[in-house]
C-alpha cells in the first residue's frame, strides 16, 4: 500500500478503535482488508458529508455490506434529497416536507491491491444489478 494512504488507513483504525495485528496471518488479513473496506467507505462517504458519521457513528457500520455473498459490493449509500438514510421512515420523514424528491445510490468497491481483475469488475456490476431487481 502506497505509504501515505496507509498512514491515512492507520490513522482512521486509530480514531475508529479498529485492532489489526501486523503478523500476516490469513485471519489478521481479513481484518485488515474489513477495515479496510470500512475505510474506503468513510473517505467516500465523507466526501459529501465531512462529519457524518461524527454525528452517527452506527452509520459507518450501516452502510458497510462487504462480506461472503456481497457480490462485491463493500458499501452502500442511499441518498435522499442529499440526505443519507439508512431506512424508510427517515425516507418518509424527507418525501412529507418535499414536493420533489431526488434519490441517489452509491455502490462502492474497494480492493487493498494494485492490480485490476475485469471479473471483481463484473461481480460488482452483477450485484449492483441484482439489488435494483430486488427492489423494482
């Protein structure tokens, strides 16, 4: 990992109490690669709302998904009116003060490594089509 991204990633399971070994065991591997996901998720999410999982920290755990049958997707965001919910009362409590609504999903993937597999690629985009068809 590229060194000031992982100062970045240390620094974030600092403040978020997240405890990784530094051996390279296959368990310490999947705790960090879980953190990691959180991470990317956290930097992403923030972007367009800088304190909100200050304000909510059971959003972060929320809105990460990653794990065996995830089809590749580590988190996802719901977006309503630039609002992010977590469920539909939240949804409902937005759409009684609004005339207009605008939705927004956000999907992400993160990877630890360099290298990019087509197939993860394709995974994703498999999940991400299958939770629309879940929902229509």
């Amino acid at each position: 990992m590229e060194p000031i991204l992982k100062g970045h990633f240390n620094n974030f399971k600092k403040v978020f109490e997240i405890v990784t070994s530094s051996t390279s065991s296959e368990e310490d591997k999947k705790k960090d690669a879980k953190a990691f996901e959180k991470f990317v998720n956290y930097v992403l999410l923030s972007l367009d709302y800088p304190d909100i999982f200050t304000a909510d920290a059971e959003l972060l755990d929320f809105v990460c998904i990653g794990g065996g049958y995830d089809t590749g997707i580590d988190g996802i965001g719901i977006k309503v009116n630039d609002k992010l919910v977590r469920n539909s009362d939240e949804v409902s409590q937005i759409t009684q003060v609004n005339n207009k609504i605008n939705i927004e999903f956000v999907f992400i993937q993160s990877k630890m490594q360099t290298k990019f597999d087509t197939s993860e690629f394709t995974t994703f985009g498999t999940g991400v089509k299958n939770f629309f068809q879940m929902v229509t």
